[in-house]
C-alpha cells in the first residue's frame, strides 16, 4: 500500500522533491497557499554547470490544497520545504488535522532554527506524541524554480549530507524510505550519514554565516544601493576579501559557542559541529582550504543573484524582507548571539551584523551594550524569532537534545 507523504510550501525544494520522488513508495500531494497553480505533472532538470541537461524527470501530484483538513488526516510523511521563518506557523496550521493514532514522520529539507524545537512544540501543545522527527543538516540539492508549480532545475545534490532522526532507530527506516530515493538513486551520491543531534544543525556555519556576511560585505563596499540593477555584483560569483573576512570572523564567532557546548558535554561527539571550510569540504568533498575561493569557483553557485529591491529613490538595495533576513537574521545569529549571552562568549561579528541588520530592517533587537532584547516588540511579536526563549527554554542546557 502506498504511503502518503504532503510537501509543505511551495519553494525550489519541492520542485525539485516532487519529480525525484516519482517510482517511490508514496503518493504525494502538496499544502500550498497558491493550489491552482501547480499542475498535475511536476517536472525537473538536471544541469551541469554549463547548462547542459544531464536528465529530465518528472513526479505527479495528488492533490495541491491549502486546506489541511484535505491533506493532514492521512499523512504519513510530512516535508517542509519552506523558509525557515515560517516553519512554526505551518507547523501550528497543520497540527490539528495529524493523525494521533499511527507513526507520523515529520521532517524538513533544512534543519536551522531549532526544528526539532517546533516539533517538540506542537507536540506537547496538541498532543502528538506518535510523531518521529527529521531533518537534513543541508539542503541537498542546490535547485531553483524554472516555472512555479510546473517545472525546477537542479545542479545536483550534496556529495554527502547528513540527517538527524528523532528517535534515532528509526533512522535506517527513513533513510530506506526517503533519503535515498530522493538523491543516491538518481544522482548516484548524497548518502546520507545519522547524525546525533539537531543542535549541530542549528548552529550549522551553512545560511546563517553566509548570507548574513555577505549582506554587511555588500554594505561596506557598495553602500547602502546602486544607482541601476546591472551595477549590482553576484551574490557568489563577485565574491570579494570584504565579504570573506567577515564570514571568518563570524565563523570564529560560532566556533567559540560551539566549542563551549561541546566542553560542557564530552559525554556527546557533536561530529557535524563544523567550522564552514570543514562543513564546505564535508558536504562537497572539495580541497579547498580559501573561503573565497570556495564561493568563486563552485561549479553551482555563480548563477544566484543577490537579492534587490528598488527603493523610493528608484535605486536597488538589498531586500530586507529577503529569507536572507527572516531565516538567517531571526532563526539563526539571533540564536547564536543568545548562546552566546548564556555562556558568557563575546562575539562581536555576530553584534555587528544585528546591528547593521536593525537598522536595515528599521527595528530594534539588540542594544548598544551589545545585548538583545527579547522584551522588543520586533521580537515579541508572534512566531517573529526562534530565540530560545520562546519555547520556555532558560538556558543552553535545555537547548540540548
């Protein structure tokens, strides 16, 4: 009997999930807010770096709702494929209509900002204790949409990656069932390796130092606009020794509250707590020893754009409603910047970037003594950051799974 698995959002990974999922033991159907735009046949390209089609594939749908009492009853699998902001409002929109009376496995494509946080919060708020969580510690694919609802591309997925699963024995069954049909069967690599915790993903030096410094890079050399659209430089392939400098510091930045984490507890290996040139060459398998040179020389990444708006002066600035803020800003230095406040580690890149970033986004999240303020209404509001806090967390040990 087939099972059913619902893509929640509708992002480049579930263009890219939907196809590779074809020939697999599951029917799939898609929570969206745009239902009348995905077609039946979902179809995907695979690129290599000049633009060549290595192969085409394609995966059909069931069903496109967003109504989740459509969808969530007879759910066994359920995969996030949104920004990592609006993980939590789905999560509380779907929970009512999970099944309480059987195994229902819950996951994301990209496992920042403490999902397993969220899950453990519906969980308890409506009473699913049948739930088994999972994440990938990276997205696997580096993909994009070529027309929405109809057709993505990829370049490929992750040479390895890994996954956490939660409880860790029915690791193996995920792995069978969802890990390897939707990379190693097609790609012939991405296997997927378990690891322990969810935490090393959180603080994964992934999105959440890449992005982010490479923003305030932009901001030092550039300004704060350009005067026409064709003026600004790649978000990758321009990447400069400003840019580079700043995702190393902020990498140290991290380093240091990981390396107390792991101090406090020897008793746990923590093995995907990895500093960005090690995350880059574990996921890769690359040699590069440069960051960035790891930019300017993938093979995948010098096609992305930075992402711009145009201002009321008709010139282009950075998109401060950009996932590159919502994600990486709010579920992800914020978490870290509060860690580290527990712990007692200065970290003045992380400090930097909030304060560049409140201004950016004209709101108030961190003070001039360096401290958050978790009492700011740009914090407080609802589902608006993944701070600790806001599960009833006091400290780094209740952080800890």
């Amino acid at each position: 009997m087939m099972k059913q698995l619902v893509v929640c959002g509708g992002g480049s990974s579930a263009h890219t999930l939907i196809p590779l999922l074809r020939d697999s033991g599951f029917e799939v159907s898609i929570y969206t807010s745009r239902p009348g735009q995905w077609v039946e046949t979902v179809k995907l390209e695979w690129h290599d770096p000049a633009g060549r089609i290595l192969g085409n594939y394609s995966g059909r749908l069931k069903k496109a709702s967003s109504n989740p009492a459509e969808l969530f009853p007879e759910a066994d699998y359920v995969v996030f494929c949104m920004p990592v902001h609006k993980y939590r409002v789905a999560l509380h929109e779907i929970a009512p209509y999970l099944s309480k009376e059987k195994t229902i496995f819950l996951g994301t494509v990209y496992g920042q900002g403490g999902w397993n946080w969220m899950v453990d919060e519906i969980k308890g708020k409506f009473g699913l204790q049948n739930i088994v969580t999972f994440a990938f510690g990276l997205i696997p694919w580096i993909c994009r949409i070529i027309e929405y609802g109809r057709k993505g591309i990829t370049y490929g997925c992750k040479e390895v990656n890994e996954a956490a699963v939660q409880p860790g024995n029915f690791f193996n069954q995920v792995d069978e069932e969802f890990f390897e049909p939707i990379c190693y069967k097609w790609f012939g690599k991405g296997k997927v390796a378990q690891s322990e915790d969810f935490l090393s993903f959180t603080l994964s030096v992934d999105n959440q130092i890449i992005h982010t410094s490479r923003c305030l890079g932009l901001y030092k050399v550039h300004g704060k606009s350009w005067e026409k659209k064709e003026d600004v430089p790649w978000f990758y392939r321009d990447y400069d020794d400003v840019s580079a400098k700043l995702l190393g510091e902020l990498d140290d930045d991290y380093t240091k509250v990981r390396t107390a984490i792991k101090r406090a507890h020897p008793d746990k290996e923590f093995r995907y707590m990895m500093d960005y040139l090690e995350l880059e060459r574990f996921s890769y398998r690359s040699e590069n020893t440069d960051i960035r040179t790891s930019f300017v020389e993938s093979q995948t990444l010098t096609s992305i754009g930075t992402p711009v708006v145009m201002n009321g002066e008709g010139k282009w600035e950075v998109d401060r409603n950009h996932r590159f803020f919502l994600d990486d800003i709010y579920y992800g230095n914020m978490i870290a910047k509060w860690m580290a406040e527990q712990l007692g580690i200065l970290t003045p890149t992380i400090d930097e970037i909030l304060h560049w970033a409140q201004d950016v986004r004209g709101e108030r999240f961190i003070d001039e003594d360096n401290h958050l303020l978790l009492d700011s209404p740009d914090l407080a509001a609802p589902f608006k950051c993944g701070v600790p806090t806001v599960y009833g967390f006091n400290s780094v040990e209740d952080c800890i799974d």
